[in-house]
C-alpha cells in the first residue's frame, strides 16, 4: 500500500509540474506586423476591406443621415421608467445594462461607481444608473447557444436582484465574441462576417427579452497579441481575431445604417435596438494610434495577456465614461441636464451614504465600504436574513440574523474590489441595494 501511494504521489506530482510547465503567461514580445487601428486605417483598406468606424472610412457618422438622427432623436427622448415601463420621474429609472465576459465584467464593475459617485467633471443624471449584466467565462455561444435561457435567466434574476425589472432596461453596451464560434486558422473576412451574424441573432434575443432596449453601444475587443498561448480564449482573443473583431462591430452598424431588415430599430416590429459604436479600444499593442496616442503595452494586461490589471480598467472606465458622457446617443440621459430636475436624486434611493432613516424607512451604508457595511432600520421589525450577490446574480454569502438591534454590521473584508448586492428580509418584504466594495 506505502508504495502504491509513493507511484500514485510521483504519478500527481508529474501532472501537477507538467500543468504547470504548459502554462507560458503574456507573451509580451509578440508582434502583429500589418494590422493598423481602423481609427488610424480610415479611409485605407486592409486586405481590400475599408477601415474608419463607418461607411466610407469615416470616424464619425454623417449627421445628416437618418439613422444618425433617429439615434439622436431616441437619447433625446430618453425618459425614467417605473417597473411597469411607464414614464415614472418619481420612481423610473433610466436603466443600461453592460454585457458581455469576465473582460467587460471588469469594466464595468470600475465604471459603475463613476456613475454613482459624480464629480463635476461627470455630472450625472440622477435618474440614470449602471448595472453589471456581464457573465465571466460565457461568450456569446453561451449567449445565443441550445442552453442561452440560461444566461437570459442569469441575466434577468442579476436585473431583479438589483430592485429593478426588464421594463426598465432602455439602454446597454456590449463587449463580446464568440469564444468557439472561430475559424481555425481565422480567415478574413469570413470570422469577421461569422461572428456579426451571433451579434444579430445576439441583439435580436436582448430585444426581445427588454421590450424598452433603445440603444445598444457596441465595443470591439481590445488587442490580443499578449495573450498567455495556452489559455481556452486564444482562437476568439488572440491576434488577428481580436482585430477582426473591430471589423464585425463596424460591418454590423454599417448593415443597420443600410438598412438590413434583421437590424430594423424604428418604425413598427423593432426587432434590435438602435446601434453605434462605444469605445473604440484595439490599439496594435504598446504602438500609439496616430489619431489619439492611444496604446495598451504588455504591462495593460493581467499575467495570462487577456485581462486588463486594475489600473488599466479604471482608465479605461473613464474612457468609457468620457464616450457616454459626450456621445450625440448618450449625454441627453446621461447628463445632469435640466429636464431631470424632477427626478428622486440616485443617491438618495440607491446609493445612500449619510441618509438617516425615519421611523418607516432604513439606510445601507457607507457606499463604498471596505470592511464592514450596516444596514440601518427602525421600522419596528426585525431584520432576519441577509443575502450578499456578485453582479452576475451569483449567491456569494447568506446568513440568518439572530441579533435584533436597529443597526446590523455586515463583514465584507473577504470580498474583491467591486459592484455587490445586499439583500435582506425585514419582516415580510425584501429589500435589495447596491454597494462597491473598496
């Protein structure tokens, strides 16, 4: 038996060393020669197909065009809605929801508390707010695939969680691609023309499950030429796929711009909503973009080449920011503007920091917090059960509370830097409200 375990021991230690030898991390002395930004490629051509973000090399769309003005014309009218998709600036919400994998998880796990805790150079709109609908590890297979009433199920409990309904989602921003949906090698353009075709049948699904969708931001991959070889991702991730990703973003708005029926926005039976660009993020590496300076070095990415570090996300939340902040189909919601002077301030409702509860009501606080959260209440019941959720909806703690004070501390330190759920029970209602973890 001793020798028996000895085999078995050297038998474990060989798979464990040779797993271990397999793993390469970033690769950061890679280099893609001939792929150029669109941004910078404009009006030029890589492999006969013309660069720029829209028809005709352009880096900006035509204003005179009508899809331009029926984007325009939907952030203008952009109002909050109740949980019943009524106009509602009392109890409505101008809700957008970010989607995609772990790397967009990540972003917009560092924007959202920009959009909660407003500075003067991003005055926000109170009636707006952020919501995490990302799902790490699942691509769009996932997504669209024979089970994807799982991730729609995932994604609407992740919205209910949150206190919010599928009514009250008229905005998002999607960062994807389909992790196996790959030509293997990629060839151009055909896993460019493969994936857009998951974007639709992708955009069709979310409108169908958020009848008030509006508008939908789409980003194209950042570069993937650092990525760990070995990793699962490699073939949708890696370089030249992550290039041609930009290209299926800008060959889908095109469609919708032309006119494709499996892209109709406006008019009777939407079936998407309407579509445009967000941050455009792919830089060739450590190389500036000739149009902004813009480059992302090895140091940008995580030890397997694929993820951002945290510096990188909260820069490039800002720059996210910066885009919906600015956009012609974004800063009418987004921004404090006059028209949403009567709503019910964020912060008061969602966010509270300082508020002191009266006899009927109760606060969570501080936002953000780093070791202990406390639930404040004197509604005369009890408080008997308290849930904590991840922004994908996964249940990461739940405890019965045996002590019947008003004021309850929840221990958080065990948690990452991020967006969370707290959910508890007083008496016979429910109460969910957001918080970041610092």
């Amino acid at each position: 038996m001793k020798r028996t375990h000895h085999y078995l021991f050297l038998f474990l230690c060989t798979v464990v060393l040779s797993r271990q030898s397999f793993a390469q991390g970033a690769v950061c002395d890679a280099l893609t020669p001939g792929l150029t930004p669109l941004i910078d490629l404009g009006a030029g051509f890589y492999e006969g197909f013309q660069g720029g973000l829209f028809p005709f090399g352009s880096l900006s769309e035509i204003p005179a065009s009508q899809h331009f003005k029926k984007g325009r014309s939907l952030a203008k009218s952009m109002q909050p809605l109740n949980a019943s998709g009524a106009v509602d600036y009392d109890n409505g919400v101008v809700l957008m929801g970010g989607f995609g994998p772990s790397v967009p998880l990540h972003l917009i796990d560092s924007l959202i508390p920009i959009v909660h805790n407003t500075t003067d150079a991003y005055v926000t709109n109170p009636c707006f707010d952020l919501i995490n609908l990302c799902i790490g590890g699942r691509g769009l297979d996932f997504a669209i695939g024979p089970d994807s009433y799982k991730y729609w199920d995932s994604v609407e409990s992740t919205i209910a969680v949150r206190g919010y309904t599928v009514n009250q989602l008229q905005v998002g921003w999607m960062y994807f691609n389909a992790k196996y949906d790959s030509l293997d090698p990629q060839e151009f353009p055909e896993h460019a023309l493969s994936v857009k075709e998951d974007y639709i049948t992708w955009l069709q699904l979310c409108k169908e499950h958020f009848p008030n969708m509006k508008i939908m931001f789409v980003s194209g991959r950042h570069y993937g030429g650092f990525c760990d070889t070995t990793i699962e991702q490699l073939p949708a991730a890696g370089e030249p796929a992550s290039y041609y990703n930009n290209f299926t973003v800008k060959w889908l708005i095109e469609d919708q711009i032309n006119g494709d029926p499996d892209l109709k926005y406006f008019g009777g039976a939407t079936v998407v909503p309407f579509i445009t660009w967000g941050p455009y993020f792919w830089t060739n590496g450590a190389t500036p973009r000739i149009t902004d300076g813009r480059s992302y070095g090895c140091e940008k990415f995580s030890d397997d080449g694929f993820h951002l570090t945290d510096p990188t996300n909260h820069e490039d939340a800002d720059y996210m920011m910066q885009h919906f902040y600015n956009s012609e189909f974004g800063k009418y919601y987004v921004k404090k503007l006059p028209k949403w002077n009567g709503c019910v301030l964020y912060t008061d409702e969602k966010n509270s920091q300082t508020i002191t509860p009266d006899e009927n009501s109760f606060a969570v606080y501080p936002n953000p917090a780093s070791e202990f959260i406390y639930i404040n209440h004197v509604s005369g019941e009890n408080l008997t059960a308290v849930e904590m959720y991840d922004m994908t909806g996964r249940l990461l703690y739940t405890s019965p509370i045996s002590d019947r004070s008003n004021i309850i501390s929840i221990d958080i330190s065990f948690l990452s830097a991020g967006s969370y759920i707290l959910r508890f029970a007083i008496g016979a209602d429910f109460y969910a409200r957001p918080f970041y973890k610092e």
